[in-house]
C-alpha cells in the first residue's frame, strides 16, 4: 500500500533522497511494428507501480483519448483498492490507455512505457511501493499487441539498453480490467503537491517532456473530461 502523504513527508524530512522516481531511460523504438490496420480506437493496459504515475504520464501523450486507473489479473470481487493492496488477490495496479493510432502508435505507447513511465527491471516494486500489485506487465488486448510487446521486449534485452533483465510480463491476453474507485482516477493532476506525487510521480511527467517532445500534450486529457465527451 502507498504510504499516506504525512508519512512520507515525515520521512523525507529526515531522509530526502530516500523516495525517488526512477531514472529515464533513453531507448530505441520497436524495429518490427507494423502500421495498425484499426480505423478506431485502441486499448492498451499497462502495470508498472503505482498507477497514479502511469496515469499521469499518459494523460500528457498525444493521441491518448482517455487513460483510466485501475487493476488487472485478478477477480472482479477482489478488485478494491484495500484489498488489492495486500497483494494476496492476483491484481496489479493498472492502467487502461485508449488510443487513436492513427495519432499515436502502439509501439510509442510501449517505448514510452519502457522508458519513462516505470522501471522494467523491477520485479514486484517500483520505487518506494513493494508487492506483486506493483508488478511490471503488459495485459495484450489482441495477439498482435502480445507479439509487439515480446518482440520489443527481446530486442531491448538483445541490445542490453538496462543494466539487468527486463521483468515484465506479457502473458495475460485480454484481462479484465475494472476501473478504481473514483478518488484514485486523476490523482496526480488533482493533488501536484502531495509529497508522493512530487517525488515519484512529477518527474515521471517531466522525463515524458524531455525524451518524447513530439508525443507531448501540455494540456493532460482527464478521465473527467473523457467522460463528458462521451
């Protein structure tokens, strides 16, 4: 479970290098995506840590129409933030990103996954968060998304871009994805100054900026305004 924001401001007081976003890491594009054939939208569900961070990255790529936080891998019973944070009920903190690929690609939406939006290498944490709810995977909609994923993950692994293994996993196709509660969906755009959001989150979003300035949207797309326009 995520520490609360008076605990971690204790600690950081104390020890303020101790929480820390991990580092961007600059890599290259998949070599084999083929052009989607999709004249709609698209979903990809992502898990990488914390899901207010991915859901802020995100919301800030162009292309993006809507990314919801929420769990996967696990029951629909189950799937309630306090019991999804015991790390006993299959779950991982997700995020569900709906995409125009005519805009941005699924192969984009992966690189920016992998680069700046969790640590790959992580097994079961990512940054200050520890347990399998906080596991890298990849939940492919379609076996096309499944192959992409493999074949970028081998070839990012070939090419020894990180220092270890990468750890994601690739191989729950087509998950239920439920939706979290309400006050967890655009957490980080609500709260800037939460001393988590600051530490672990913020950076995430700036790091996006920098490597990826042609997938950048200043003007992040809300889940509020996703569900007006629908």
């Amino acid at each position: 479970m995520k520490r609360p924001a008076l605990y971690i401001a204790a600690a950081l007081a104390f020890a303020p290098f101790a929480v820390h976003a991990e580092s961007a890491v600059t890599i290259p594009p998949p070599a084999a995506e083929q052009p989607s054939q999709n004249t709609g939208l698209e979903t990809a569900v992502l898990a990488g840590g914390c899901f207010w961070g991915i859901q802020a990255v995100y919301q800030h790529v162009k292309g993006v129409t809507n990314a919801v936080s929420g769990y996967a891998g696990g029951a629909q019973r189950d799937a309630l933030y306090e019991t999804v944070s015991s790390g006993r009920t299959g779950h991982a903190e997700s995020v569900k990103v709906t995409f125009n690929p005519r805009e941005v690609s699924y192969g984009k939406i992966l690189q920016i996954y992998f680069s700046v939006a969790h640590d790959p290498t992580q097994l079961n944490r990512q940054g200050p968060d520890s347990g399998p709810q906080y596991r890298s995977e990849i939940f492919p909609q379609s076996e096309t998304q499944q192959k992409v994923a493999k074949d970028y993950i081998a070839q990012l692994d070939a090419a020894h871009v990180f220092k270890r293994p990468i750890v994601t996993k690739t191989d729950s196709m087509k998950t239920p994805f439920f939706t979290a509660e309400a006050y967890h969906q655009d957490y980080a755009i609500q709260h800037p100054y939460q001393p988590y959001i600051v530490f672990n989150d913020a950076p995430k979003v700036e790091n996006l900026k920098k490597l990826f300035p042609d997938a950048w949207r200043d003007t992040p797309v809300t889940v509020a305004q996703a569900e007006k326009g629908n």
